[in-house]
C-alpha cells in the first residue's frame, strides 16, 4: 500500500478530561467519531467546533488540539484552504500557548504534515518537501514524548506516524531510500505489535500495509521470492479484514494485483502477469462502484456543509442587526442569501447529474422508452424537473421495480421512495404519474 494514509489524528477520547469541569461522555464521544468515519463533513465540522470550543472553556487543551486536528482534516479531505488555514492558526497559537503539553504539539505538527505531503502529490515541489519532513520529524519527536496511556486516551495510533514517513521516503525522492524506509518501517512494525489499545482489526490494517512495504524492499532489491511470498502473506490479510468489512479494503487488494503484474511480467511468468491483471480489473470495477456511491455521497455532504454554514451566517447576523439598518440590510442579505442558494443548488444538481449521466446500465434500460410519452409526461410538471428526476421518471416508465431501479442508480431503496415523494410534489394530485 505505496501511498501515504490521511490520518484523522489524535481526537474523541473515551474518558473524562482530566478532571477539568464536566465530563465528556462516551455516547457523546462515540457519535462524532461515527459522524467523521462516515464522511459527513457538515455535522461533524460543527460538532467538533461545539465540542473543541468547549475543550477551550474546560482548560482541556489536549483535547482541544486533537479536535481541531480532526476539523483540518475535514478541511483537507474537501480541499478548502481558507478554513484549514483558519484551524492551523487556531492550533498553532494553542502550541505556543501550551508548550509543555506534547499532545497539542504533536496534533498541530501531524496536520501540517499531511498538509504538505498532499500539497506535494499534487504538485511536487522541494519546499513542500522540507516542510513536510520537518513537521514529520517534530511530530514524531513528540509522539516519542507521550506515554502508552496517551496514547490509549486520545486514540492515537503510532504505527501511521511511522508508516508514513517509510512511504515518504519511498515516493518522494527519484530513487527510494531504502535505510530510512527499513528504519520507519521497523518502528512501525514494533508499534503495531506493542500498542496495547489497538484491535484486531487495526493491527491487520497495519501488518497488510507494512508488509506490502516490505515486500516492495524485497523487490527492490531484487530479492523476488521472498517479496512474492510477503505480498502473499498482504493478500492473506486483506481477506481476514474483507470478511469483516467488505469493502475497506479494496484499494489494498488491487495494489497487491498490481504488484503481482509487474513481479511476474519481470520474473518471466506472462500468463500469471495476465491472470494478475484480469484479477485486478474486476477489483478495480468493483472499487470504481464504491468510490462513486461515495462521491453522490460526498457532493450531498459538501451541499449540506454550504448549507450549515449560511445558516449559522444568518444567525450571526440577525444578532448585530440594530435600529434603522435592521430593514435595509435584512433585505439585501435575503437577497444575497437566496441567490447563494441558487447556485448551490446548481452546483449540486450539476455535480450528481454529471455522476449519473455516463451510468450505461441507466441508458440501456431507458432507451427504448416513447420519447413523446415522456415529454408529454415531462411537460405536465407544474415545477421545473431535474436531470436526475427526469432520469427517474424514464425508470418508473420503463416498468422495473423499485429495487431495480435502485440497483440501476447504485442507491438503496428508501432513496427510490423519497424520489417518488419529491416528483409527487412537481405535479398535481390528480396526475397520473407511472408508479
């Protein structure tokens, strides 16, 4: 697994707060965590900004830091720099502030970081490589810092701090640096087998991808057969976790297909390189099927963070709004805010549309239908349809049912239904819709 891992740091503790004024519940910690593993950067942006502003007020400052490390990843994953840049200041101001604490340091470092790793994936350049390496080597230098406790209660795992910097290593610079890889590798391989906090099912999510590492040093180093048989091993692993959580690791699968294609292509093997291959292409239609249900996923998410921010914009607003000005300023923010909706709307519907409009399994199944039918159906709306909701009405047309249309949009059932409801609110009572 050749690719550096985005981690969400050190936040969301199950304990108390060191005993500064009223304790942080589980019920309360366990929900935000579940907001950010599923993705949903509108709810959980603002929680962990209600929670790490209440860290703040409690002189919690640990937990505060490992909060806005979380909200710069959330950033990161959407790639807005004004706010990442906004939470690095947050953070860096709480490190000066608080010097004697590692935990703070070492969120604020972590994110920085990442933050130069991506910037360098995306356009390498030397200074951003410095930087990255930099803040890497301070953030592990206070990791070293913290005890295995700390560890424990801010849910930091180890093993990626080092894991990282073997990838690093290997991936930008022209010729991999094989002693500092081996050197990062070894820290992170005794982590994962010392770290008392972590379950079974991190410690295989760490051994599959230090010993897909390893198995590249092998093969650097012209070793073949120990490097097949270590990859061997990373497939073996990435079964145990599949049987858990299906589709966790489909990324690592396909690279160790990939891995296997080159193995055998330079080891004079052609007919496995090709079964290698075939293997990998399925898997990568299978991952190509997941990753889009996360993008329709990730665009509504993004719509609804533009939407929680205005919100919160409105209130902040109609606090300070006084006297004579309360009329005219209402009105013209109204205004604002109404076409700022518009296009985020629009924004929106383009981005989903544009997900669904090369869906062939849709096309197929619609082709075939009365173009007049559904015009005259189209035209009968009383509000302007959508792309997709238009898209949605072929379907009905065509006679599949919910489920095989649900299939054919790549979404749950429920999500038919809700479809129903809303063309249902476009037409009239009376109308006789196709479902």
């Amino acid at each position: 697994m050749k690719r550096l891992v985005i981690l969400l740091f050190a936040a969301l503790l199950l304990g108390a707060c060191n005993g500064h004024g009223p304790k942080v519940t589980h019920d309360e910690l366990s929900r935000v965590d579940s907001l950010v593993r599923e993705a949903d950067p509108a709810v959980a942006h603002l929680e962990l900004k209600k929670i790490s502003e209440r860290f703040h007020r409690e002189g919690n400052y640990d937990l505060e830091s490992a909060c806005l490390a979380l909200m710069g990843s959330n950033y990161l994953n959407q790639w807005d720099t004004t706010g990442l840049k906004n939470v690095l200041d947050q953070m860096e101001a709480l490190w000066l502030a608080n010097p004697a604490k590692p935990g703070v340091g070492y969120s604020y470092y972590s994110v920085l970081e990442t933050f130069y790793a991506v910037k360098y994936q995306d356009e390498p350049r030397g200074e951003d490589r410095d930087s990255m390496e930099s803040n890497a080597s301070r953030a592990i230098a206070l990791l070293e810092q913290m005890t295995p406790d700390q560890w424990q209660e801010y849910r930091i795992n180890p093993v990626w701090n080092y894991y990282n910097r073997a990838v690093e290593f290997d991936l930008m610079y022209d010729e991999p640096q094989t002693d500092s890889i081996e050197y990062y590798l070894d820290k992170a391989r005794i982590a994962n087998e010392t770290t008392a906090h972590l379950d079974q099912n991190k410690r295989w999510q760490g051994d599959i991808s230090i010993k897909d590492m390893q198995a590249w040093l092998y093969y650097y180093d012209g070793q073949y057969a120990r490097a097949e048989k270590e990859m061997r091993e990373v497939l073996a692993l990435v079964d145990s976790v599949e049987a858990v959580a299906p589709n966790e690791v489909l990324t690592e699968k396909g690279e160790a297909f990939a891995f296997f294609v080159e193995l055998c292509s330079n080891t004079g093997r052609p007919q496995e390189a090709l079964r290698y291959q075939q293997l990998k292409n399925e898997n990568d239609l299978e991952r190509l099927s997941a990753e889009r249900n996360a993008a329709v996923r990730k665009v509504e998410a993004q719509y609804n963070f533009a939407r929680a921010e205005a919100k919160v914009a409105r209130l902040r607003t109609g606090l300070i709004l006084a006297g004579g000005l309360v009329l005219l300023l209402a009105l013209s923010t109204i205004v604002l805010l109404l076409w700022r909706r518009n296009r985020l709307q629009m924004q929106y519907s383009a981005a989903v549309e544009a997900l669904v409009e090369t869906d062939e399994e849709v096309r197929s199944i619609t082709e075939r239908i009365s173009v007049d039918r559904a015009n005259k159906l189209f035209a009968a709306a009383e509000k302007p349809l959508s792309a997709v909701e238009r898209k949605y009405i072929l379907l009905f047309l065509s006679g599949r049912t919910t489920e095989e249309i649900a299939a054919a949009m790549h979404v749950k059932p429920s999500s038919v239904y809700t479809m129903k409801y809303r063309i249902k609110k476009k037409f009239s009572d009376t109308f006789p819709l196709p479902f």
